[in-house]
C-alpha cells in the first residue's frame, strides 16, 4: 500500500524551514528519500533504516519513528535549489520500493 | 561514471504498435527496476529483477507489457499492442542488491511515451 505523504505542497521564502511527512499504514522496514526537478529523473538523498535513525544531506535530514510508522524530511534553511518534489519510498525485502504521492516544494527568493 | 542509461529518450507512435524501452543499469549494480509516472498514479513499479531473474512483476498492468533482463547489463520493457493510456514517462533504476540492507536507487533520465 502506498505511504502518505503531507503536505502536497508547499511554498516557501529562502531561507525558512519546512517539514514533509511520510506515513505507512504497514510497519516500515526503511524510508528512503529521492528529489525530483521538473523534466529529470529522481535523485536519492538518503535511506533510513532503524527506529529513531536520522540522517542529513546538506542541510536536509530526516527522521524515521518505527513505532508511529513515520518519517519526516526537514528542510532547514531552504535554498532555491531545494525547489522539486520530494518523494518518501517505503522498503521491503529485496530491495522493493513503494512512493508515496510526493511532496511539491517551491522556494521563492 | 555512467548513470543509468534509456532509450530512447522520447517515443511517440500510433495505438496498437508495438513500443519497445531498453535500459543499460549501472555496471555492478545488480538489482534493476521498471518504474512508470503519470501525474494521477505518480511513481508506480512495474517489476523489478535481481541477477537478472524477475523477482516481482505484481505492478505489470497487463499481459501487453512484458519485461526481459537477458543479461546484467540489459533489460527491456516492450508494450504490445500500446493504447493511449499507456502513456507515461518510465524510469528504469539499478541499484547493488545486499543481503540485510538497502541500497540507493540510481535512476536513468527516463523514456517519454506518448501514444497517439
């Protein structure tokens, strides 16, 4: 089943934070993270993979709680290059990923 | 380094022709997968191999699409007869398969298939 993630968008000015939410109604094994531009393809930012984990690209990180079946990106004092949709992947065995619907970030200057 | 690579990169052909898309994955990497996006489905698998044998093919929407891995470094998608719904820009993805822990998926730019 697919994760949920919220918001669906976003708009923010540079240099403020934001938070993107990724929840699974089945108990997670990982959490990866991709970034997608407009016209490209997904670029993977990080895998999470313990209860608890965080992790950080630049100054994005996330956090990934097993109990609440829940994982957030953190957009710290965003850039306009951190412009894109942000795609949550839930993982299972073998390697398989299930996407989550996306997030659409827009920073302005 | 050579990323994923698709082709081609742009399709355009009539319903009911047949539409082959091919994908060289990144050398060692021995895990590949089908991905298609659309706008009202987002980012769906299709199937997805390890060592070249078809681990999970649930995502394939019908019997017009079929998969084939010959080799590790070569894989293809073909839709026969394609239909307008169909249309879709497909990523493959390759990434190193380890026992116990996930691994990055690297994606190739895609293929933009528009069925008339």
């Amino acid at each position: 089943q697919q994760p949920v993630q919220s918001p669906q968008a976003v708009i923010l000015r540079e240099g403020e934070d934001a938070v993107i939410n990724c929840s699974s109604s089945k108990a997670l094994y990982s959490v990866h993270w991709y970034r997608q531009k407009h016209g490209e393809a997904p670029v993977f930012l990080m895998i999470l993979l313990k209860g608890g984990e965080q992790k950080g690209h630049e100054k994005i990180s996330a956090s990934f709680n097993e109990k609440k079946q829940q994982s957030s990106l953190y957009l710290t004092a965003s850039q306009l290059s951190y412009s894109g949709t942000y795609f949550c992947g839930t993982g299972a065995a073998g390697n398989k990923l299930t996407f989550g619907g996306g997030t659409r970030v827009l920073v302005k200057p | 380094d050579a990323g994923v690579i698709q082709s081609p990169r742009h399709e355009v052909t009539e319903m009911g022709q047949e539409v082959t898309l091919r994908c060289k994955p990144i050398s060692g990497h021995n895990s590949l997968f089908w991905y298609r996006q659309t706008m009202m489905r987002g980012l769906e698998l299709l199937i997805y191999f390890n060592n070249n044998v078809p681990i999970d093919d649930s995502g394939m929407p019908e019997d017009r699409f079929s998969a084939k891995m010959p080799n590790a470094s070569f894989s293809t998608l073909k839709i026969q007869p394609s239909e307008p719904r169909d249309s879709a820009v497909y990523f493959c993805a390759s990434s190193r398969r380890q026992s116990g822990r996930d691994q990055p998926q690297h994606f190739g730019d895609g293929t933009r298939l528009s069925i008339l």
